[in-house]
C-alpha cells in the first residue's frame, strides 16, 4: 500500500495526524511500508497509541521475514499557551517553542541521526555532533543541521521562514528538487513555491523566546542550564542527587513561579 494511503487510513482511525506523518516516513525509509499494520489498536499487528493531553506515544512493531524492528515511541509536546515552552531533548539540544506550536520526537534517536517534527514557530538551539544530523520536518520542508542556533516559522496557513543565528543550515523543498545553504545572519522565506533569501530578519522576535519560558516535567539540571544561559551575571548551580529532580515551573522576567 502507498505512504499516501497508510497515513489516510491511520488518520481515519482518529490518530494524530503530526504521529501518521513522522511514524510513516519512519517506515518507507526503512523499506518496510507495506509491512505496517493499518489499524492502531488490532493487537494483531502489534500496534497500541496511547493518546494525552500533551504526550502521544505510538509504538509500532515493524516484521520482515526473520526479523523484528521495533520502532521508537514518538513524544508529543503542545505549548497552548503564549509563554514559551522549552524542552531540551536527549542530546542535549534545546527547543524554545512558541504559543501555537506542536514538536514531535522519539524518546531516544536513532545511532545515524536526530530527527523531529514541527507544526509552529520554534528557536532551535542544536548541540553538535556531525556523525548524526539534526532534521527537521515541517509541511512544506525538510531542514538539516549539524549544530546551530536558528528560528523556524511553520504556521499552518502562513509563509514558512527560516534564519540562522549561527552556523550553517540546509533546506530542502519537499515537492521540488530545491536546496538551499543558509548562514549565519541569514534568512529565508518560502515565497509562490520556491525557497528564496530575504533580508528581513526579525531579531525582536528571537529575544521574545526568552521573556517568558516554562518548563514542563524537566529535569532541576536542565533548568539551570538554559537560564545560565541567558545570565550574564551569578551562574546557578546543583548538586547531581538534585539536579535529576523533574519540576514544572515558569519563569517571566526575573520572578519565577511554580
């Protein structure tokens, strides 16, 4: 059965759209498509979701003859709210996602590479590592990083941007064969189909990322991280005991509350 097909058969049986489209390109590039069962909760094809609030976890065992694959359970995080919600993934990588914005990611990645996806706006602050690139999914285009800081603009309905606060980016257009290498101090837009550089940059939008930020269910260390971060001043630091404790907290100018 075609990707097409699979993913309108899973969204038919009411499973996260963002889930549908992540877990069965998973699947083609694996060369296992039509190995994949289509309903999520048959048992028989070894299949379960487990929907939340803000998770969505779906495990899905992949057969080939003589073997079994198991692919990564997928995390759903959803900022509704306007403050910034921030998450630092396994790598260490850090994602400052604006109000409106949904990012997807499995649980552990994968030895060869690191990938996401993401329906939104989001600051993305990747940590280095040039044997397992950094990938990004949106509707529209694929992004690549091997380590850098850049803003992504993925709104349903509005013009997709990209800049680059540091390092080097390469973008791809899904249904054209475009690429695109993006540097630092610049940007690009989406604009009748092509990908195209443009000289707006809004860097009030960057520091907007940082007036507000919440944290949900992460780890005391993380936390200090980020903020150390951004303070020029007193550097916070944890003994390792503590700095393993999950907390969800907000943070707006110097005050924060829990």
């Amino acid at each position: 059965m075609k990707q097409k097909e699979i993913r309108k058969e899973w969204i038919g049986h009411g499973i996260n759209c963002m889930t549908v489209w992540m877990l069965t390109d998973f699947c083609y590039q694996a060369g296992r498509i039509g190995n994949v069962c289509l309903h999520p909760c048959c048992g028989s094809g070894g299949c379960g979701c487990y929907m939340g609030r803000n998770m969505c976890l779906f495990d899905c065992y992949l057969s080939k003859v003589g073997e079994s694959v198991e692919a990564q359970a997928l995390i759903m995080q959803e900022n509704t709210e306007q403050s910034t919600l921030v998450t630092t993934l396994e790598d260490g990588s850090i994602v400052y996602m604006g109000g409106e914005t949904s990012l997807q990611y499995p649980e552990h990645f994968s030895m060869d590479k690191r990938e996401v996806s993401l329906q939104g706006n989001a600051l993305f602050d990747v940590t280095g590592n040039r044997e397992r690139p950094f990938l990004i999914e949106t509707e529209e285009v694929r992004i690549e990083v091997l380590g850098t800081m850049f803003h992504v603009k993925s709104d349903v309905g509005s013009t997709f941007e990209l800049s680059v606060q540091r390092g080097k980016v390469k973008v791809a257009l899904k249904n054209k064969n475009q690429e695109m290498y993006v540097n630092a101090g610049e940007a690009v837009t989406l604009k009748t189909h092509q990908l195209r550089f443009t000289d707006y940059r809004d860097d009030t939008r960057i520091a907007h990322y940082w007036k507000s930020m919440r944290f949900k269910d992460e780890s005391l260390m993380n936390i200090l991280r980020v903020i150390n971060m951004h303070s020029s001043g007193l550097q916070l630091k944890t003994s390792p005991s503590l700095g393993e404790r999950r907390l969800t907290v907000a943070f707006s100018g110097e005050a924060p509350e829990s």
